[in-house]
C-alpha cells in the first residue's frame, strides 16, 4: 500500500476525483475548460500516479476502474488538442532539423533559460524551489520513458535499454538517477518523500510531468514520446553544466553539485546514442512516425517555456515561485 496522499484538489473536477477515489459515489463535472490549468492538470496528474506508486487509501485496483480511465480520456483529449493545436508541425522539417534547433544559444541575458538565470543571478532559495518542483519528476526519473520500450523493435529498442539502463544505475541501486536527485534534496535541506511537493508545484510543473505520462501510456504516441526523450538527453548536457556551476556559486554541498555533474558527461554520451540509434532507429522502422517524433520534440519545448515563464515572472518580481510559498525546512522523507 501506498504512502503517498493525494494532493490538495484545485477546483471542482479534481475535488470531485479524488472524492471518487475515497470511495464517493458522485459523478465528476464536465472536464475543466482551461487545457493548462490547475484543475485539469492536478486532475490528470493524479489519474496517471495510479500507474506509478498510487496513493494511501485508494485501492491499486482502481489503476484500471473505467470510470477513472473514462475521465482520464477526456482530461487527455483536451490537453492533447490543446498541445496539437498549439506546436505546428507541418512545417518543422525533420526530427533531425528539431534536434539541431534544441542546441541554438539563447539571444540576450538569458534568453528565458532557467539554468542561464540559476547560473547567473539565482539565489540559493531559488534554486531549492526549481529542485522542489523538478522533484516532481527527478524522484521517478526515466520511468514515464520505460513504457517505450516494448514498442521499439531492433536497433531503437536496444539503444533504449542502453541508456535506460544508466538511468536506473546500471545494477547499482545508490546510482539510480532518482536516488541521486534525492541526495541532491537532502543537501538542499528538501523533504524526499515521492509526491511531497506536489501542492506547491503551479501547473505549468505539472503539466511538463503529465505529457511524459500521456506520451508513454499510449502505443499511439511512441514517436512522441521518443521525441521528448530526445529533447531531454540533447538538452540536459549544457543545462546540467550550469546548473552545477550555480550550485558552486551558491555553495551548496558535493550531492547536490554531484547529481548535475553526473549529468553533464553521461547525457552527453546519450545524446549522440539517442540521435543515432533511438530516433535514427525508430524512423527506420516506422518513417511515418517523423511527424510525431517532431511534435514530442516541439511540444517539450513549448511546455517547459511555459514553465521557464512562470518561475522567472515569479522571481524578477521578488515572488516565491511555489503556489505554497516559501520552503519550510525538511522532515524526514522516504528515499526512491
């Protein structure tokens, strides 16, 4: 049984789930109107944490209750519409042409980069909010990505399991990556419980968590979901870089420097395996799937803009950017 609560609803639809999943009877209102809002997000956040660790008192079962599974499909329709109708593809090129764009340096100060703001100007108790809310999805990381797999065939599924495999430890279990994120928290004076942060996270956090969800539990969407794996391992390399190197800055202790670094050099080796046997490997096999590839692509891109946004207003304006203010310090927590 799981140990993990259910989050704080946000307005009438997610109340009304997770009343459902107290064992109401109740039916649950029209699907929010608001894509990326906070109701619809936390609502579809909640639903995909059935396929993950669940939740205390909702019974495993009802990972797989139509009713549940029903709600979730409208919940996904509309965020997939929304995601489709804003990321044009049709004249993107290919998914190649999308990777090489990921690696243009951004124009001015920081061009809306939150590692180019964390490196120059952020402060210690900003960073400690991005590490809350990349919690988020650091404490499982690689496992939206794992359900790829039996999708893939040859060369790209190989490939996959390779670089899987160094995310989850290569066989060590003090190397999984999410055991080194957790590290990272400890460091921070965060709590490491699996889910603690959700309440503070705005939904432009949870959306970026729930389309590796919707990505990866739909057969349908595998070219997506290698597109936004792509995008992470071509971007992660220089962005961990300078998040070590704000880390430095600010002084914080080896884990949390260490979690980065192990990123800078590892993601790096990922890329050009990512490039040349994922991506390169799925299209052989599958051409018709370039489009969606570039449509992951393009749509982590605008998601994690979105976000980028919404943190940056908060902390130029001298706001804490968690929707429950400011951090309290750390209790003991359950490490991943």
């Amino acid at each position: 049984m799981s140990d993990v609560r259910l989050p704080e609803p946000r307005g009438p639809f997610s109340a009304a789930l997770t009343d459902l999943m107290r064992g109401s009877e109740s039916a649950a209102p029209p699907p929010p109107a608001d894509p990326y809002g906070d109701d619809l997000q936390l609502a579809l956040y909640v639903l995909y944490e059935l396929h993950y660790l669940g939740f205390a008192g909702v019974p495993d079962d009802l990972e797989w209750d139509p009713r549940l599974l029903a709600l979730r499909a409208a919940l996904e329709d509309r965020f997939l519409g929304a995601l489709r109708a804003d990321v044009p593809v049709e004249a993107s090129g290919t998914a190649g042409q999308a990777l090489d764009a990921l690696q243009l340096e951004p124009v001015g100060d920081d061009g809306g980069s939150l590692s180019y703001f964390l490196r120059d100007h952020g402060t210690l108790e900003q960073f400690r909010e991005y590490a809350a809310l990349r919690s988020l999805y650091h404490l499982k990381e690689a496992d939206p990505h794992a359900w790829v797999i039996p999708r893939l065939r040859g060369r790209a599924k190989a490939a996959m399991v390779a670089v899987e495999f160094d995310e989850f430890g290569a066989g060590r279990a003090d190397q999984i990556h999410a055991r080194l994120f957790a590290d990272l928290m400890t460091d921070l004076d965060l709590d490491t419980a699996y889910g603690r942060y959700v309440d503070a996270a705005p939904a432009e956090a949870l959306a970026t968590v729930n389309m590796m969800s919707l990505f990866g539990l739909h057969r349908a969407l595998r070219g997506a979901l290698v597109g936004h794996f792509a995008t992470v391992e071509v971007t992660s390399s220089p962005a961990s870089r300078r998040l070590a190197e704000a880390l430095g800055r600010m002084g914080a202790g080896e884990a949390a420097v260490r979690f980065y670094t192990e990123h800078v050099e590892a993601d790096a080796v990922h890329e050009q395996v990512v490039r040349h046997d994922v991506v390169a490997g799925l299209l052989a096999d599958e051409p018709s799937l370039e489009a969606d590839v570039v449509f992951g692509i393009r749509a982590t891109g605008l998601l994690e803009d979105r976000l980028a946004a919404r943190l940056l207003a908060d902390w130029r304006a001298g706001r804490n950017a968690l929707r429950t203010g400011r951090i309290i310090p750390a209790t003991v927590g359950t490490r991943p």
